[in-house]
C-alpha cells in the first residue's frame, strides 16, 4: 500500500466526520468537546512549572528585608524599608514604609514612584478591598490616601493584597528587627534551592500522576463517541467495496479529525479558562493570565500525543468488531472477556513500587520512574478490571421492574459502553482515596505542636520599645471582644557585664499576670519571687540570690551591648512554677514593677496576651486596628495549637487545586457522554414511547443503567484506592492506618457529581421521549 492511498483513505475519513450529514458533525462535535476538556486540563497541567517559576522570581525580585548582616551606609541611592504588613479575616496583607535617602532611591518592581508620608500604592486587589464595605475595618488600619496601583510585575497573584507606603523617622531604626536599609530590590544572596524532602517529592508525583491519569481516561472515552454509528458508515463503505484494513485507515481518519478538533477547542477553553484564572483565587493562592504559558515542549507533546492516543483507541476499539458488507456483527452475544490480562497491570504496578517499601525519608529519594509507572499501573488497572466487573455482575442480574429490566437488558447488551462512562470516576476517587491515606498518614511528620493554649491566650501583641506595658494593656482591655488582658516584660540577666557564663530570665508583670505562670503565696506591689521547678533553668538558683548583683544584656563578643546592672531584692519569696500560656514552665526571677529600677525597666520587652469573645465578628480586626494605633508597624500574633509545614501545606492546597479541576473535568465529560449515549438511543425511546411506556419508567431506567455501573466502579475504586493509598504508607515507612472518613468522603463525591450529571441530563432525555423521534430522512 502506497503513502498515496494511504493519505486519500485518511482524508476520506476526515470528510466523513465534518460534512457526513448531521449525525457526521453532531459526533465530531461531541468527542472535540469531550477531547477538548481534556487537552484544556493538560495544558494546563503543562503551565503549572511556568507560573511556579514566575511565582518565585517575581517574589525574589521584590525581595528587601532579609534579617541579615549589613554594612551599607547611607547615600543618595539607598531607600530604608520598613515591614508594615498586616492580616486581615485570615488574608496576608504584604505591606512596607518606604523612606528614601536620596534622589536616586530604587522603587520597588511594580512602583514608577515611591509614595510620600501619607501616601500608599497598593494592589489593585487591596484597592478593592478598601474602597468596598467589607474593607471598612482595615482602612482604619490603613489610612493612607492611594496615589497608584502596584503593576502586575510588582506581585505574586492577581489577588494578592499589597501595598507601599510612605515612612519617616525609619533610618534610626535600621537594622532593629524588621527595618534594613538597602540599595536595590532582589535577594543579595540568592541560595541554591534546598534539596526536598523524599516524602514531599513522592506526594508531588503522586498528586500529578493521580490528576493526570482521569484526564487520558477521559481524552481515550471521548475520542469512542458515537462508535456504533461510525461502525454502520463503515459497513456501507465495505458494500460499496473498501476492504478491512481501508475501513480501519477511514475509522482512523476521522478520530484523527475529531481529536484535531477537539485540540482547537482545548486551546479555546485554555485561553478561556486562564483569563477566568486571574480573578480567582483558590485556596489562597492566584495567578495572572500571562503566569499560565505552556511549555512550549509539552505543549507540542500534547498535539503530537492527543491525535495519535485518538487513532490507537479506535483501532483498539475495533480489534473485537467484524465490519461486513451487510453490517457490523456486533449485536450477537459477545465473548467473555478474560481476566488473566487485567490482572497484569494492577499487580505490575503492585511490584514496582514493592521495590521500595520500608524506604522512608532516610532512604534517599524514591525513584521517579518506578513511582509514575507503578501509580500509573495500578489506576489504569482499575480501567481494565471495571468492565470484566461490570459485565460479571450483570450478567447474573434477574428479574425486577419495568425499569429494572429495560437497565439490565441495555447494560447486558453494551456493559462496555457503561464501563467507559465511569472509568473517569472510578480512576479520580481511587486516586484521592490513595491520596488522603497518605496525607493523613504521613501529616504529623509536618505537623508540630506549638504547646500554646489557645483555651487561655487567642492573641498576642508585642509592646514597642519606650512605650508603657500598662498603657498598652490598657488600651487594648478597651477594645471591643477583648475578655481579658494580661503581659510581662521579659528579659534576661547575666552573672558578669561581659562574656557572662550563667543566665537566668526576668518576668515582670503585676500580680494577676504573674500568677498565670507561678503558684503565688501571697502578692502585692513591690514583691520580688523566684521561680522553682522551671525548664531549662539551671543558673536560676546561683543568681537568684539577695543582694547579688548581675546584669541586663550582658555584652559579648558578637555584639556588643550596654549592660544595666541590678542588685536583687533581699526580701526575694519562692513561687513553684506553672505552665504559662505557651505550654512553658519559665524559671527565673519574677518580679511586680516597682520592684525593678527606673533603669533596668529600659532593659526589657513587653508582651500582652489577649482573651478575646470569639462571639464578636471581627474580634481580631478590632484587637489589630488598636495595635496599629500603638503600634504602626504592630502585627499581633494570632495562636494556634499546631503549625504546620509550609511546603506540606503548599502540596496539599495544590491538590485542592488540581482535584477541583479535575472534578470539573469528570462532571463536563461525563454530561457530555450521557447525553451521546441518549442522542445513540433516540429511536429507541422514541419506539417504547410509541408503545405505551410511561416516561417515568424510561427515566428510571437511565437512572438505574448510571447507578449500576457507578455504584460497582465507587467499590472498586475504594478497594483499589485503599491498596494504593496501604503500598504508598508502606514505601513512607509509616504505619498503614484507612482514613474511613476520607475513603467515605471521596466516594460520596464521586456520588455527587454522577447524580448532578444524571439530573442535568433529565431535561434532554424527556425531549427525546418523543413519538416523532421515530421520523426519519
């Protein structure tokens, strides 16, 4: 056969799928649409390494306050930055107080003019924010007037809340926690990325395989639209006289155009979708359209891939169908479908990632290539194992209703049709399931206890240096849902001025704040007590001693300090120590106001803890907007009783991500695919209806022949799913525990999105239960 015939064969292929008549084009249509979602959620995939890639650089080029050493001077050229950031209802509020010290001063990416006192260029997101009803309470925070917006090359995320505003009096503070003067934006210091931890990294291609693997289920469904049609044009094409390998070149000629199609309309919905991407944020996170730029490799393998998969299905598709001049012998019995090969997959999978059980983070990175293949395997298995399943069962189904038997008799007839349906579903739910086994499982490795006990403290704000303890604590006992208020001063003392060998901390604080972290005997004004039983406190005792003097920020020979000597009282009480709101049992010596020196007063740091009345809206924006007040530069720290890993969290809220996507993906398919199956059987209904039969009854039925095969694909996703989700906690040395909840959880959602798609498709079903179906051209 020459490359000539082969062509002309193709292209008649391509001719029948976009000017065969209405069936021809209402196909071709249907598998570009099923086709395109697809390609629309790979090349999306394929933009996700591009947008993490800007994410960070535009992140780095920003960067200004680094915590580290500095020896620049002041000049003409060098702007002092101040962090002014702030949260606002549980949202990061980047923010910094810009103060130029010359006329050449760097503006920030995003900046074409720094902002003067009073002044702020924010984020188009936070202008919003502040300009609306819901932004009232973190105006009063940020009362600045706006003169500009920050450009997109100035920010992370299309909803990102930022913003600049203009400082005074910053450059006496350089260099004292969050304030740095510099000479330009950008990390001074940029560090080569830390090596991941195995772990993250096995979750990483889990996520991407468990995501990607639906998306090929349903591209290889798609391109299968309409097949007992295209078989009969064959048959026609063998009476006319094409031979067998003509009629499959035809076949591949027309998948080859419906995937074509569908690349066009997955580009479309790509563009489409990233437009809608920049005003969406998921999960805290957002990304600018220009963020979601493909690959331009992975692209062209999606192009190159997508058509190809297309003709391999369907050449698949007819490896079991016999096209003859009179018709296609597919209606008589079909042969059993063996369960040796399906077999295969699944426990090939099982094996290459047996390889690297016990491994654990301690054994090194797990390998990629066994990972992808074995996840791959095992999910794919679940495709090739569902139809056996489907076809098993219903072949041993009685009798029943009405509605009960026009199912089982359909799904008899074409359980592989059926099995298609649900094969997307089958493979997203048992690749969740797996998932959440293995996040639950390994989530206490990232997951730490901060000790603090968020029954007693709910926040906690810092007290500037030079300002009253009592004068914060008592502005902030007048907030509005402030219960109770509480602080110290803290510091610590040293047995010499400099290169002091023994330390010990000092609380100060009046008696009902000192008696939330000590047993007190007896408390007023001026008492001075030491605390016994403390952690970590081995110097309490030797310095804790009437009349001996030590010292306040004893200088060493890193820094150097001015250390404030301080005689300790003779009428010194004991007070066996208690946990304090931290969890910790602090030692040391503990001591009411008066009974430190005007000097040594200037030598320690406050701290307030806030109770606050959970059941007032906002509380926290209140307790902030008073801080703020105190405090410009003030962030009051909100407890927690864990935090966990940010780069964990990132994985986690990255598979929030891409499960939504990909639900999208099954819901749209799936609709798509019900409603060519209900489109194949128009005459059909239209027959039984012109019959007699209720429509209630034809209702039912399409509501039986989904629930079937979904109820049996949802059981072997949970098994198939929980043996997965077992192998991975195996490979992560952790022991194997089933998240009932999540399995339950992830099955009820698959549940979900097949009942909404059967409802949705309702309405098509009842127009076609019409005796006028029957017409015929």
């Amino acid at each position: 056969m020459n490359l000539g015939q082969w062509a002309k064969d193709l292209a008649m292929g391509v001719r029948f799928a976009f000017a065969g008549g209405r069936e021809g084009w209402v196909r071709a249509l249907l598998t570009a649409v099923g086709v395109g979602l697809g390609v629309a959620l790979l090349l999306l995939t394929t933009a996700i390494p591009n947008a993490l890639a800007v994410r960070h650089d535009r992140e780095a080029a920003r960067t200004d306050i680094t915590y580290g050493d500095t020896t620049l001077k002041k000049g003409d050229d060098t702007l002092v930055v101040a962090d002014a950031g702030t949260s606002f209802r549980d949202q990061d509020v980047r923010g910094r107080a810009l103060e130029p010290e010359g006329p050449r001063a760097p503006l920030p990416p995003g900046v074409r003019e720094l902002p003067a006192v009073g002044e702020m260029v924010v984020s188009p997101a936070l202008k919003r924010l502040l300009e609306s009803d819901d932004g009232k309470l973190l105006r009063e925070r940020l009362p600045d007037r706006i003169v500009g917006t920050i450009g997109e090359e100035g920010l992370i995320g299309s909803t990102e809340l930022a913003f600049y505003r203009g400082g005074e009096g910053l450059a006496p503070k350089v260099d004292d926690g969050p304030v740095t003067r510099i000479d330009r934006f950008g990390d001074p210091n940029p560090t080569s990325s830390e090596r991941m931890d195995p772990i993250l990294l096995l979750l990483i291609l889990v996520v991407f395989v468990v995501l990607l693997t639906p998306v090929a289920v349903f591209i290889a469904a798609a391109v299968r639209f309409g097949g007992e049609r295209r078989d009969r044009r064959l048959a026609a094409l063998r009476l006319v006289g094409s031979d067998g390998r003509m009629t499959r070149r035809v076949a591949a000629g027309e998948a080859m155009a419906g995937a074509a199609l569908g690349l066009v309309f997955g580009t479309v919905f790509f563009l489409v979708g990233r437009q809608i991407a920049g005003s969406v944020e998921a999960f805290g996170y957002s990304v600018f359209p220009s963020y979601l730029n493909p690959s331009p490799l992975l692209a062209l393998l999606v192009a190159v891939a997508v058509p190809a998969a297309a003709v391999l299905v369907t050449q698949f598709a007819l490896r079991g169908v016999v096209i003859e001049p009179l018709g296609v012998v597919r209606t008589a019995k079909p042969s059993r479908r063996r369960l040796w090969w399906r077999l295969l997959m699944p426990l090939a999978g099982l094996a290459m990632l047996y390889t690297m059980v016990g491994q654990g983070r301690d054994g090194g990175e797990f390998n990629q290539y066994l990972v992808i293949g074995g996840v791959m395997l095992l999910l794919v298995g679940v495709t090739a194992l569902l139809p056996w399943i489907v076809e098993a069962v219903v072949a041993r189904l009685g009798s029943g209703g009405v509605a009960w038997q026009l199912a089982v008799r359909r799904l008899q007839l074409s359980s592989g049709t059926a099995a298609r349906m649900v094969n997307g579903i089958a493979v997203a739910v048992a690749g969740a399931i797996a998932l959440q086994m293995l996040f639950s499982g390994v989530a206490g490795d990232y997951t730490e206890s901060t000790g603090q006990d968020v029954s007693r403290v709910q926040m906690q704000v810092h007290v500037p240096q030079g300002v009253p303890l009592d004068s914060v604590k008592e502005k902030l006992a007048g907030t509005k849902g402030v219960d109770r208020v509480f602080g110290y001063s803290e510091g610590y003392v040293g047995d010499r001025a400099h290169e002091a060998d023994h330390f010990t901390q000092v609380t100060v604080g009046d008696c009902a704040s000192l008696r939330e972290v000590a047993s007190l005997p007896s408390c007023r004004e001026g008492d001075a007590f030491v605390a016994t039983g403390g952690e970590y406190d081995e110097d309490g005792a030797q310095l804790a001693k009437p009349g001996r003097t030590v010292y306040f920020d004893p200088s060493s020979e890193y820094e150097k300090t001015t250390p404030v000597a301080w005689t300790v009282p003779q009428n010194l009480k004991e007070a066996p120590s208690v946990k304090d709101p931290t969890g910790f049992k602090r030692g040391g010596l503990l001591l009411t106001p008066s009974a430190l020196s005007e000097r040594a007063a200037q030598a320690v740091a406050g701290e307030v803890y806030l109770r606050l009345d959970e059941s007032v809206p906002d509380v926290r924006e209140y307790v902030r907007n008073t801080a703020a007040r105190i405090d410009p530069f003030a962030d009051p720290m909100v407890w927690t009783s864990t935090e966990r890993s940010d780069q964990f969290t990132a994985i986690r809220t990255g598979l929030f991500i891409g499960a939504t996507c990909v639900l999208v993906l099954i819901g749209a398919s799936l609709l798509v695919s019900q409603l060519e199956q209900l489109r194949e059987r128009k005459k059909l209904l239209s027959s039984l209806v012109a019959f007699g039969t209720r429509r209630s009854t034809l209702s039912l039925s399409v509501l039986w022949q989904t629930a079937i095969p979904i109820g049996l694909g949802l059981l072997l996703a949970s098994v198939g799913g929980m043996a997965l989700g077992a192998v991975l906690l195996r490979m992560t040395d952790t022991p194997v525990q089933v998240d009932w909840a999540s399995v339950l959880s992830m099955t009820g959602v698959g549940a979900a999105v097949v009942l909404a798609v059967t409802l949705l498709s309702l309405p098509p079903l009842l127009r076609l239960m019409r005796p006028d179906g029957l017409r015929t051209e």
